[in-house]
C-alpha cells in the first residue's frame, strides 16, 4: 500500500489548486455571468445543460483534445479486465 498525507492548501490560495480554479474561472465566465436565474429551477436547468455540453462534446486540451467522454471511455477500454 502506498503511502499517502493529506495537504493543507491555505485558503484564497488558488495556485495550490490550478485545476480546480481554472475550473472555477470558466464556470463564471461561461455561465454564472452571462445568465440570470428567474428560479431555482431555471438554474438548474441551464447549469445542468451547460454541464453536458462541458463533458460531452466539448474537447479539452488537458485530453489531447478529447471530450472527457471521450477520454473515459478510451482509459476504460485500455484498462486490463480483472479476473
């Protein structure tokens, strides 16, 4: 077993976590602040919409310019089948 620690990232300290705050940073900019939610429901709707676009169709250059869909399926299929 390998041995693993938990790390402390301070917070306001986005550098420790790039991938979640790039993350982060597109969701406002491609979403949060263009849209205005009349409801609850409404926001659920559009966010939920935007989340499949996100991770079907849209290609990722952290994915060799695949869809994380697509990436999924490629390392599920490349994956040794256990016994």
């Amino acid at each position: 077993m390998a041995d693993t620690t938990t790390t402390y990232i301070e917070p306001g300290s986005p550098w420790e976590n790039p991938f979640v705050e790039s993350f982060n940073g597109r969701v406002r900019d491609e979403l949060l602040n263009i849209e205005e939610f009349a409801t609850r429901l409404e926001a659920q709707v559009v966010v939920e919409a935007w989340r499949t676009e996100y991770n079907t169709y849209r290609p990722h250059s952290s994915l060799g310019g695949l869809t994380p869909a697509e990436y999924a399926k490629k390392w599920t299929t490349n994956q040794p089948s256990l016994p």
